[in-house]
C-alpha cells in the first residue's frame, strides 16, 4: 500500500514524493495552499496540478496519493450538543 500525502499537512520534501513534483513545484503547491488557506477537496487540489506543467501520467498517479484531510481553522470554535 503507498503512503498516501497529506496535502494541507506536507513539507516541502513529502510533496516531493508526489510523482513529477520537484522542488520549485512542491514550492508553488505551498505557496498556493498559503494563499487559499487550504484545498478543500482533492478535485481542488488536481485542478491546480496543470498550472504546475504536470504531465498526465503523472497526475493520474498523484491522484491515488493525494489526500486532502479536513482543515480546521484557528478560530473554529467546538460546540457540544
């Protein structure tokens, strides 16, 4: 079984373990993510992938390794029921 990558949760060098990521594109996925305070689903995430130049065979597979956990904002407040 691989190692799936949590996206919202990866270092620089676990994004580099994505197929077809180097360095400045694991850099541009930390950057965007930054920016956006996070991809929400995975479908997000893949949209971005071709900005990046990644190549088809290479996303299909990054597609099986991405995942894309829940974000939980700083503010977000727990509420019991």
């Amino acid at each position: 079984m691989k190692t799936r990558i949590k996206i919202n949760q990866a270092e620089l060098e676990e994004l580099l373990l994505l197929p077809g990521i180097n360095l400045m594109e694991a850099q541009r996925i930390v950057n965007q993510r930054e920016r956006i305070g996070g991809f929400t689903t995975r479908d997000e995430f893949m949209d971005f992938l071709p900005a990046l130049g990644v190549q088809p065979h290479d996303y299909i597979a990054i597609q099986d390794l991405a995942e894309i956990e829940p974000l939980i904002s700083e503010n977000a407040r727990v509420i019991d029921f």
